[in-house]
C-alpha cells in the first residue's frame, strides 16, 4: 500500500469511528444542560425553497430594513448545516438582510440521490440564489463552504457580489484524510463545548456516505485553479490559531484572487462564524462598505 493509500485509509476509518457514535472530543461528554448558541434563532426564521424540485431550507432574518440594506449569505462547510452559523447570523441582522441556506443533502434541506461534489453544490446554490428573489448578494463562507463560493464566483460571476472567504480549506500539502483530521482535533481545543451537539447531529444527519463523498470533493478541488477567474472583490478572514487554514496557504489565496486581500484576525481559530462572531461580522460589515 502506498503512503497516500494508508493516509487516506486511516483518515476513513477514523472518521467512520467517530460517526458511528464513538466519543472523539478528548473524553468528554456533552452535558444535557449546556444550550448552544445555535439554538436563539433571535429574529431568523426558517423557510424552505423549491429549487429544481427540491426542498432547500434556510434560516432568513426578518428585522425591517431599508430596501438597499446589504444582503448577505452564509454558506456553511462540509458535512454541516447553517445552525452553526447562526451566532455571526445574529450579529449581522440589524443591518444586512440574511440569508443561512443549508445544501441539498445536509441540515433540513431534501436529499439528492447523487451524492455531492463542490461543482454540483455551487450549482445548487447559484440555482437558489434567484429562487429566492435575490441579486448579486455577497456570500460569507467558512471552510469547505469557501470552496463552493470560489467555483460559483468563478462560474456564475452574475450571481454574486462580494466573497468573504473565512477560513478557506484545503492547502495542498495537507489534502489527505489523514492530516485533515489531525487539524480538525488540532482545531476542537479551540471550539466551545457548546458546538459539539450542533456539530454531532449535523454530522449523524448528514450520515457516513454523504461526508465522505463531500470530504474527497473537499480534497480534490483545487480552488487556487478558481481564484484568478473570481471577478468580485475577496475578503480571505484568518483567525490567528486556525490550524486548517494555515497563514501562508490563506495569504496564496488572497494573492491568487484579482481582487483579494486578507484580513487575521487575532487570539482565534477556525469556527470563526460561532467562535467569534462579533469580530466576524464586523470585518464583515467594513467589507461590505468598501466602494466596488
């Protein structure tokens, strides 16, 4: 067997341990009184969108705004569901309108039969964007989620706005299975226990197939080849500890994008959008007031 075999193998069964209930959080369990973040939906609201004769649901604010208040889209990462963004969400509602989709296949949205790849979920989510009466809004990614903006942004430049990219997986020295769950129980250190049962029930309901399937399309893309063809103003976000998304790979990123630049922000990690969602969202915002 080769080493990247072995890597890959060994990432695989690592993984399939841990969705099938075994306990991988350093020991520790999750008390039944610890309330998530992800559970005060504050003024969001769940809807669902028929989109090519699926059901695609999404959390969208309702505070009133005037007609030209930003929009603004969280596109959440692999595996997940928008529940765990909805803390920078939150943050964002009293002056953007926003939109948290979850993909077809994960959180509440239908299932496809045809597991997914990042082309297909860029291709859902350009679908989605129109279906639900918007135009051009600027998309906000954490992780795996950068990579399905990077292919709509360089596919679909009508579609959207402005990208802010937190936390973009995957560098290219580190696309294994193997490194990538080394640097995902690198980054747990740094994530609330709080997370954990968003996190779990996201992942179970996902279910081993689909992940996998989304975790090889994960390490198989290659977002840089995207980045030169994105026209839209980047924002590429770095919190200082993020062990995914290392300093050198998220500033190649933002080289790479025509209109990119990078943004650290300090003493955090990777799950920036509910780790840190004041600081997230107030980068956010500054972006989004710089002229086109």
């Amino acid at each position: 067997m080769t080493r990247r075999k072995f890597l890959g193998a060994a990432g695989i069964a690592m993984m399939g341990w841990w969705l099938t209930g075994c306990s991988l959080q350093y020991g520790r369990r999750i008390p039944e009184t610890e309330t998530s973040m992800a559970e005060d939906l504050g003024t969001l609201r769940h809807t669902q969108t028929d989109v090519n004769g699926l059901r695609m649901h999404s959390l969208v604010s309702s505070d009133p705004l005037p007609s030209n208040a930003p929009v603004v889209v969280l596109v959440h990462g692999s595996g997940l569901s928008g529940r765990y963004m909805i803390p920078t969400a939150r943050q964002l509602t009293a002056d953007c309108r926003v939109h948290v989709p979850d993909f077809p296949g994960f959180g509440d949205s239908d299932k496809p039969e045809k597991m997914p790849d990042v082309p297909s979920l860029a291709d859902w989510l350009a679908a989605w964007i129109p279906a639900v009466g918007l135009t051009r809004p600027s998309l906000l990614g954490n992780s795996f989620g950068c990579q399905v903006i990077a292919d709509l942004a360089a596919r679909y430049p009508e579609r959207i706005g402005r990208a802010i990219l937190q936390g973009p997986t995957t560098p290219p020295d580190e696309r294994s299975m193997f490194w990538q769950f080394i640097r995902w129980r690198q980054n747990q250190k740094y994530n609330p226990k709080s997370l954990d049962s968003v996190t779990d029930a996201d992942y179970k309901k996902c279910g081993l197939r689909r992940m996998y399937s989304t975790f090889r399309s994960q390490l198989t893309d290659r977002i840089e080849d995207k980045a030169p063809h994105i026209q839209a103003p980047v924002l590429v976000v770095r919190g200082e500890h993020d062990p995914i998304a290392h300093q050198r790979w998220c500033e190649e990123i933002a080289r790479l994008c025509p209109r990119g630049r990078l943004v650290v922000i300090p003493d955090v990690a990777h799950t920036l959008c509910y780790t840190a969602p004041v600081q997230l969202a107030a980068v956010t915002r500054s972006f989004l007031g710089e002229p086109m």
